[in-house]
C-alpha cells in the first residue's frame, strides 16, 4: 500500500491509456487483416491468368496420363498411353474415352491431354489455339 501512495498512480488514466492501446491493436490487426486480403486477392487473379483450361469435344483424340508407371517409372517409358478417342464429355469434367479393341471407360478430364499428331498420315488432328 505504501508504494502504491509513493507512486501517484492514476487509476483512471491508465484504465484510459491500456483502452487506447488495445483499440490501436484492433486497429493494427485490421489493416494486416485488409492488406492480407488484398495480397491474397493479387495471388489469386495471378494465379488464375496463366491457368490454360483444356477443353475436349467428342471425336478428340487424346492421351491418358499412366499413374501406376509414377511408382516403378522406367527409364525411357513414357507416362502418357493412347491416343484414345472421346467419346462423349460430362458437364463435369468425366470423359468417356474409346481404346482401340472398343472398349468405352470414363476418366476426369485432367488425367488427359490433347493428341497432336496425325492419324493414318492424311490430316491433323488437333491444332494449338494462342490468344
């Protein structure tokens, strides 16, 4: 009790500067908050410009990623199989591919990419489109 008197302490006056210092903190975690978000929203529109979206239409000749080749890759084995045929596209992404005995199964789009080369050497079969 006695070094409280010796010290003068103001009651009032440090409840009001601890308030302050607690409102400039909300106030410093709020622009971090905002500057994050702005940062995030750059990254993101950045991010999103360089994403090239592959869009396949039935008839499309394509080559299926080979997943199974990731654990045991062979040195000169290719990771890319087919080409295989489209034969129908989901809204969703799923396409239906056909091999060469005929058989018809369903993969998601990315595990698939277009097939540029010709076929029986008389046309091509997919050309590259640039903005």
């Amino acid at each position: 009790m006695w070094a409280l008197k010796k010290l003068n302490l103001e009651w009032d006056l440090a409840a009001n500067i601890r308030v302050e210092q607690l409102n400039e903190l909300d106030e410093f975690r709020f622009h971090d908050y905002s500057s994050s978000s702005l940062y995030k929203d750059k990254m993101k529109y950045l991010h999103y410009k360089y994403i090239r979206y592959k869009e396949f239409k039935e008839g499309d000749l394509v080559f299926l990623f080979n997943s199974r080749l990731r654990m045991f890759p062979g040195k000169l084995k290719s990771k890319w199989s087919g080409p295989f045929k489209v034969v129908h596209v989901t809204p969703f992404g799923a396409l239906d591919l056909k091999n060469k005995n005929g058989e018809i199964f369903r993969v998601h789009g990315h595990q698939v990419k277009h097939y540029l080369g010709k076929v029986d050497d008389d046309h091509v079969v997919a050309l590259l489109h640039f903005k």
